[in-house]
C-alpha cells in the first residue's frame, strides 16, 4: 500500500512539476510553486525529489523517453516521406496533449545541462529527423541542395519552436542562416551572402 501511494505522489508531483515548467520554464518555477500546485508539505516533495534540478531532470527523463521513441518509430512498409509526415503529426499532436512531453522539450532546450544522456533529448529528436529526411530523399530520388540536417532543424524550429541546438560559431549560424532562407525563399540567385 505504501509503495502504491509513494508511486502515486510521485507521479501527482510530476504531474504538477511539467505544468509548471512548461507554463514558466525552468528559471520561473519553484518548488513552492509545484508544492502549491500540489497541495501537499515540502516534505512530501522532497522525499522524491531534492532539488528543482533533479525533479527537472526525472521530468526530461522520462518524458523525453516517449517523445525519443516516437521520433525513431517507423512505419515498415510505409514510404519514407509518409512516414516523416506521419512522425511529425505525431509528435506535434503528442506535444499538445502531453504537458509532461512539452515541459520535458523545454527543459532541454532552457536547461540542457539537466539531460543527462550523452546526447540531449533535442540532438537525439533532431538526429533521428534527420535520417527520416535523408530516407524520404533517397526513396524519392530527390536531389536536395539542403542537406538533411538543414531541414529536420527547420522541421525542430516550424513545428516546435526550437532554434536549438544553438550554432558553434558565426560561420555555422551563416551557414544554417543560409541554408533556412534558400529552402524558404527556394533558390534565387540573389546577393551573394558568403
């Protein structure tokens, strides 16, 4: 009985953590916050969590898990580019729904030292896009002047709002700057920009 409750408040104060999180982001949430979003003691906080940063982490965690498996699913048989599609309304649609999956996103965008997986939860969304990407090319035979990594950012950035992860230098945000303007503009022959 003690162990079903524990999991319970557990689960009731991630719950309330990811509402939090995701309205207010990491720096504007506190633990009061959560407790009194809750309506239990502190205590019964910090008996499964000690600090915001490890709640944080437990939320990017386990959610992040759902959302990373539900980018790397694929749909055998299906065409590449439907399956794309398909992934993408997915993880939209699971986002919207999910206040544990949207907190967990932005937490790894805003905190990404919280993640503790060798990759982040962003680069490993990002990562598995871009093989869909470069399958829907291949399948389709199309020669894209963009390469794959170009456009599962933009697919990130249209469909989740993250401009993430954030350019290494000036040249690589020249290069992404770029690469985002000619697939939306398509190509023009404008001003050289190099």
């Amino acid at each position: 009985m003690t162990q079903k409750r524990a999991v319970r408040t557990r689960a009731l104060v991630l719950a309330a953590a990811a509402e939090e999180f995701a309205a207010h982001g990491y720096n504007g949430t506190t633990l009061l916050n959560v407790v009194e979003r809750t309506s239990m003691t502190k205590g019964a906080l910090y008996g499964h969590f000690s600090s915001k940063e490890e709640l944080a982490a437990a939320l990017i965690e386990e959610a992040g898990d759902e959302l990373i498996a539900r980018a790397e699913r694929r749909l055998e048989g299906t065409a590449a580019l439907l399956s794309l599609r398909e992934t993408m309304l997915d993880l939209t649609r699971h986002l919207r729904r999910d206040p544990l999956a949207r907190s967990a996103l932005r937490l790894a965008v805003e905190a990404p030292q919280l993640d503790r997986r060798a990759l982040g939860l962003v680069e490993r969304i990002s990562l598995s896009l871009t093989r869909a990407v470069a399958r829907a090319h291949a399948e389709n035979r199309v020669t894209s002047r963009f390469p794959p990594e170009a456009v599962a950012r933009l697919l990130m950035t249209v469909f989740f709002e993250i401009p993430h992860p954030a350019p290494r230098n000036d040249a690589d945000a020249a290069r992404r700057f770029d690469d985002l303007w000619e697939a939306a503009s398509g190509p023009r022959g404008g001003p050289d920009m190099a």
